[in-house]
C-alpha cells in the first residue's frame, strides 16, 4: 500500500477520501491464469451435468463441482487482482441523527481494457449455472413407456372397487359400472366404465366382436380432454358425460366425442367372456388412455 | 458493456433512478479484516443449506409409518422401514446427485454453526457486541439459537436409530420443565413419544418456520450493520469513532464476496467426497429400545450433552412438582450460559462505568473482566462439551467410565476458574507493565469511561 496524499492525519476536513492505493497487479501471466482457470470451471460445470444426469460415480461429479467451484473462484480472484486498484478509504461516520455524507469517493474503475477476461469468467460463470441445472431433470423419472400403456393384460378379470369379479348379468339395461383390473384396483389410468346400452345399437366405430350380449361395452373412464373421470351416464342418448368440462361421448358409437372440448374418443376395452362366465379384457386398450401428451 | 446491457440498464434507471444509490452504495467503504468474513461464511453457508434443502425437499417424505423399500441398496430391498428413512435410502442410493447434496447439506449445517460460534467468539473478544451494538448482539444470540433449532430439526429427521433417540432426549428434556412440562412436551409432540406427528412437525419446523424466521432476523441483523456501519480495529493516526477506514464495496469487497461464495461451495462440494457427512443409512433406522453405542448428539450440542452426563442424579419430589436433574443440566444451566451471554455487555459497561458509543475494537487482554470472562466461559463450555465423549474416552483409554465421569465433574469446576483466575491476572498484569488503563488503547487521548466523541 502506497498512502496517498501524505499521511491520513490531514483528513479533517470532513470529506471521504482515497488514504492508499495499491496498483492492480496485472501480467500475461495473470490473464493466462484467468483464462486457464476459466476454461476449468466452465469444463468442470459442463462434467458435472452430464455426469450427474448419466448416473456416474459420486467421485466424479462431486469432484467436476468442486473443481469447476474452486478455479471459478480463483479466476475471479485473479481478474480482480489483475484489473483494478486496491483501494483504502475513509469517510465520517454518520452520528445519530446525521444524514448520511452526501459526499463519496470516485468509483474504483478498472485499469485498461481486458473484454476476453470478463467474458471467459461470465462464460464460465454461465455453464457451471447450466450444469446446476442437471439436478431439475434428476427429479423425475424418464416418462418411457408410462403414458402409453395401462395396468391391462389379456385375461385380466374385471372386479368392482370391492374387488369382485363380475359376470355380464351384474349390469342390468341401461346401468353403468365401474371397474378395474384383477389386482389393479385405483391404478388411474386403467378405470373402465361399463356401460348397458340397447341390443343391437352399437355400431361402428365400436369394436363389435369387444362387445359383450351385443349391448355390454367398456370404455376407459378417463376423458380424453383433461382425465377427469368420465362418470355420468345419460340414458336416453346412451351418451356418457365428463362433469368437469362437459365432454359427451356416444357409447354407440365407439364413445367419439359429440360435444364438449373432448377431441377424441375413449379407447374401448377389448373384452370377453372366460370359461367361467366372468368379464376378462382380451388385451390392454388399443388406443391412448386419458389426455394428449406433448 | 454492450449497447443491448446499457439499454437494459438505462431503461431500469429511468425507471427506478438507482444510478445515484448504486454508485452510493458501490463506494460505502466497509472496515476490512479476515475475521469480519466469519458472519458471511454464515450467510453463504445458509445459501447453500437453502439450495440443496430444496431438492432434498423434492424426495423427502416426512412421515414415519412404515414403508417396503425396493430400491437398488441390497442392505434395505425389500425391509419395511419409516417412510422418513426410506425416502432417505431411497435419496441416498437411488437418486442421482441424491448423496451429494445430503453430504453438501449437512457440511453446509456444521458450517453454517460453527461459522456463527466463531463469530460470536470474535464479536466477544474484540467488544464489538458494545453500545450502540447491543441490540444486534442479542439479534445474533437468538439467531444462534434458533440455528440450534434448525440443525438439531435437520438431524431429526432422517429418523435414523440416532435421530430417534436424540428426539427421545428432547422429548425427556421439554418433560423435565417444572409444572408444564407434561403439557410442553405433548404440545410439541402431539402425545406421548414417539407420536406419528413429531416428524411432520419437525419437518414444517426445519423446512419453513425456522429458515423464515432466521431469514427475517438476518434481514434485519444485516440492515444493523448497514445503519450503524461495521466495527473496525484501531489503526494509527485515524480517530475510528469518527471515522470508517476501509475498502470500498466496489470492487474489493465484492470480489472477496464472490470468491468466498464459490471457495464455500467448491470446500463443501470436495468435503462430500472425502468425509461421509450424514450416512446415517449405516446407522439403521430408529426403532424403539434399541440404540448403539457412541450416541452422541451433533457437536455443537455436546456441551448441554456433557451437562447431562456429569451432573449428579438429582430429582426432588416436592410436593406438586418434580425437579430432575435434566432441568437443573438440560434446561437451567443452558438458559444461564446464554444469559450470561446476552448480560455480559451491560456488566462490563457497568464494571468499568463506560460511556458513550464504541466503534472501535480491542484487545481482550486489555480489558481482564471480559478476557477472564471469555476464558472461563468457553473453557467451561469446552469442558462439558469433552464430557460428551466419556465414553470414547472410556473405550481409547481403558480408564472406567466412572472415574471419567468424576474427573470430568471436577474439571468442570475447577478448569474454568483456574483460567479464569490466570487471565485476569496475567492481562493485569500486562496492563500495568505497559502503563495503559482499561480501554486505553483506544485511538486518540480516550480513557476507560470516555465517551465516543
């Protein structure tokens, strides 16, 4: 440190002053270290992102952050050390009551023009951000093939929500009934309503050889707009009707949407009789269950 | 800066006129010393505690009915476990980065304490805690407390055998209060231990409660500083109760910040790999009646452990109400120590009858009251906090537990007077060699009782 100006003692006059400066310790050297330093932590940022997101070793990861961590904070040190003055200075401290000194010492601006050091710093600054951000995607598993299907299997049983198996009869004309796989019961995506409708009435798009007496139908009760359960059923028209955003579906006709903000149709279960005359499904459902995905 | 930052900026300024306060703020001179970083290691530590808290908060299930884990650990497939340690299994084995961040949270925890111990240990020492200061001195006692609070929650809630029985503690201690105990403790706990309400609890306590509380009185205890300005040493030829030397927040201050922060999480980052912070899946989960051995608290807890081990077998059956030594040890003697923390500015005021406002530090040893003080206090606290690994000891040493239980009681008494009494007698001494009187040493003609011009 250089005083400047002499020794403090000659501060009386009120005023905040520089009292000692120290030139920046800028160097080829220096920058080289900065640049050097840089490239590490913005490498080490990078590793630990697609280490953490590849499931690599603890050691790896762990040890790409902290390194990335460790030469970001000595590039900043140097970049500092090489670009600006050390700067001591005084000012009045404020007694109670005072308002604050209206007056302050000049900025401490940075010495000569350096923008490739500034840069590589935010640069690396911005990828050991980026490789933070890994740890969002770890949050949720992979979608794989979650969405595409649901809990049915050929020869799967179809039970009530008590758990028991049902027959063709149990669902007199013009009733409904929900029900869900052997095993699976409450597993969302695979809710069928079954539904009664007049002999001979259904046609195409419906699966007719699915169709069980010629008037026993299942549809999954998930809407195809936003998943609420498709739970009304109105008997005159054979429609079923989704309570939150009024999408209805003709059971008829294979459930395609007649009203509402439903686009597609619910996917029909195919389903049959087992040599003990209870509902099985023949396979899981053909068409997507429940609301589009991106 | 290019011209897309400039527009950004100068429509802000438009906007917001912050130019003026900025470059007011950018050249508010800051007193400068490495001990004055220690608060700040406590900030940065909270940073990082906040951050990884939040994706531990993501996994963590903050319950404890039991659960079948069918993760990759070999150790647990298949075994029902609370669902608090299950999600902790679970985070550790089969989460990626899952271990990395319950390693860097829980290094951040020891740091984030033992950053404010330290602190309060400078603050003690060089009197910064003096008039007009007191107020931010008791700020950061409670702040102290309530970071306690916060890492003993945080060590709760694993529900490992460990956490189980340190909650077991608690519970005892809340019990051991004279007339409301009972009602304390179900308060707190919902019913008798170990109720399936205590860790949703904890949790709310440890993930909202306590981190808004703390963040609030930080706000404030920082927005002290900024009002009063920093304390500063003294320093030749500058009047420092008039004056604030130091550097400029623009751009060493600054600097030293942001390095510090990075230097923070790049030491946490590399102390998960090297030292196995919080594998409490060792330990088992918490099952009632069975612990191991070693069954020591977190660190900053031994000293109220060691209390609890040394102090006789006490419990008077007076007649309506019941004192335990888990009072007289747990609760009294803890509630003492921080009084006396929270006391010491106004008996040293009234001992040496200062007036006035004091910006300027000193050397402990010029003032024998506070210097004796500090010694026996801390040494005291040290003590105790050794007693808290009796056992170990036991087991290095091959000495019985029993005599280092007794030794142990003795040394509690008998260490920290005897410091006490060779400080205060030493730093006399040294005073009268140099023909100072207390304080002193004060920049300019001040004497003890001089009041700040």
């Amino acid at each position: 440190m250089t005083p400047v100006g002499g020794q403090p003692a000659g501060h009386d006059d009120g005023r905040p002053r520089v009292i000692a400066e120290r030139p920046p310790a800028g160097s080829q050297v220096n920058d080289a270290l900065i640049i050097g330093a840089s490239a590490v932590a913005g490498l080490g940022g990078v590793v630990f992102g697609v280490a953490l997101l590849a499931g690599a070793p603890l050691a790896i990861y762990g040890g790409a952050l902290a390194i990335s961590l460790l030469a970001l904070a000595g590039a900043v040190r140097r970049y500092f050390a090489g670009r600006f003055p050390d700067v001591e200075a005084i000012e009045p401290r404020a007694e109670l009551g005072d308002a604050e000194p209206a007056e302050a010492i000049a900025v401490v601006e940075a010495v000569g023009r350096r923008p490739l050091l500034a840069r590589m710093l935010l640069g690396a600054a911005a990828l050991i951000g980026l490789g933070l951000a890994a740890p969002v995607a770890v949050l949720g598993p992979s979608p794989g093939q979650a969405l595409r299907r649901t809990a049915w299997r050929r020869g799967m049983r179809l039970v009530t929500t008590d758990g028991q198996p049902i027959r063709p009869d149990d669902v007199a004309s013009g009733g409904v009934a929900s029900v869900w796989p052997e095993g699976e019961i409450f597993t969302e995506t695979a809710a069928v309503i079954l539904v009664r409708v007049t002999p001979g009435s259904a046609q195409p798009p419906t699966v007719l050889e699915w169709v069980v007496d010629d008037s026993l139908i299942a549809y999954s009760k998930v809407c195809t707009h936003a998943g609420c359960p498709v739970a009304l059923f109105r008997e005159e028209d054979s429609a079923l009707f989704c309570p939150c955003h009024q999408s209805t579906f003709d059971t008829t006709r294979g459930a395609a949407p007649t009203f509402g903000p439903a686009a597609r149709a619910l996917p029909q279960l195919p389903m049959g009789v087992d040599a003990d005359g209870f509902l099985i499904a023949l396979d899981d459902f053909r068409a997507q269950v429940g609301p589009a995905f991106g | 800066m290019t011209p897309l930052f400039a527009l950004l900026l100068s429509t802000l300024d438009e906007r917001l006129r912050l130019r003026q306060p900025a470059r007011k703020t950018l050249n508010k001179v800051f007193p400068h010393h490495w001990s004055f970083l220690l608060g700040e290691v406590a900030l940065f530590s909270l940073v990082m505690l906040v951050l990884t808290g939040i994706f531990l908060t993501m996994f963590y299930r903050p319950s404890t009915d039991l659960v079948v884990y069918t993760g990759s650990s070999a150790l647990y497939h298949g075994q029902s476990l609370p669902a608090a340690f299950e999600s902790i299994v679970r985070l550790t084995y089969d989460v990626n980065g899952g271990l990395l961040f319950r390693r860097i949270h829980r290094g951040a925890a020891h740091l984030f304490i033992a950053s404010i111990i330290l602190h309060l240990l400078r603050v003690v020492l060089t009197g910064a805690f003096r008039r007009p200061r007191e107020l931010n001195y008791h700020l950061g006692l409670v702040l102290l407390l309530l970071a306690f609070a916060l890492g003993f929650t945080g060590y709760s809630l694993p529900f490992d055998s460990l956490a189980g029985t340190g909650i077991r503690v608690a519970y005892s201690e809340l019990l051991s209060f004279p007339l409301v105990g009972d009602r304390l403790a179900f308060w707190i706990f919902g019913g008798p231990f170990p109720t399936g309400d205590v860790i949703p609890r904890f949790f709310v306590f440890h993930v909202l409660l306590l981190p808004a509380i703390i963040g609030l009185l930080i706000a404030g205890h920082l927005g002290i500083v900024a009002r009063q300005r920093h304390t500063q040493f003294p320093r030749f030829g500058i009047d420092g109760h008039r004056w604030v030397y130091g550097k400029p927040l623009w751009p060493w201050q600054f600097a030293e910040s942001t390095t510090l922060v990075l230097w923070l999480g790049g030491v946490l980052a590399a102390s998960a790999l090297l030292v196995p912070w919080a594998d409490v899946t060792l330990l088992g989960p918490y099952r009632p009646g069975i612990v191991g051995n070693n069954a020591q608290p977190d660190w900053y807890l031994f000293w109220v452990e060691g209390a609890l081990r040394i102090f006789p077998p006490l419990e008077w059956d007076l007649p309506g109400v019941t004192i335990a030594g888990t009072f007289v040890a747990g609760v009294l003697l803890p509630g003492i120590v921080v009084a006396g923390l929270a006391a010491y500015p106004f008996i040293e005021r009234k001992v040496y009858d200062l007036r006035g406002d004091w910006h300027v530090l000193s050397n402990p040893l010029e003032i024998p009251l506070r210097a004796g003080a500090a010694m026996g206090f801390f040494s005291f606290l040290l003590v105790l906090s050794a007693a808290a690994t009796n056992d170990i000891l036991s087991l290095m040493t091959g000495i019985p537990v029993e005599t280092i239980t007794v030794i142990f009681r003795v040394a509690a008494l008998a260490v920290p007077t005897a410091l006490t009494v060779a400080v205060v007698a030493y730093s006399r001494r040294r005073l009268r060699a140099r023909g100072l009187e207390v304080g002193s040493s004060e920049a300019g003609p001040r004497r003890a009782g001089d009041p700040a011009p």
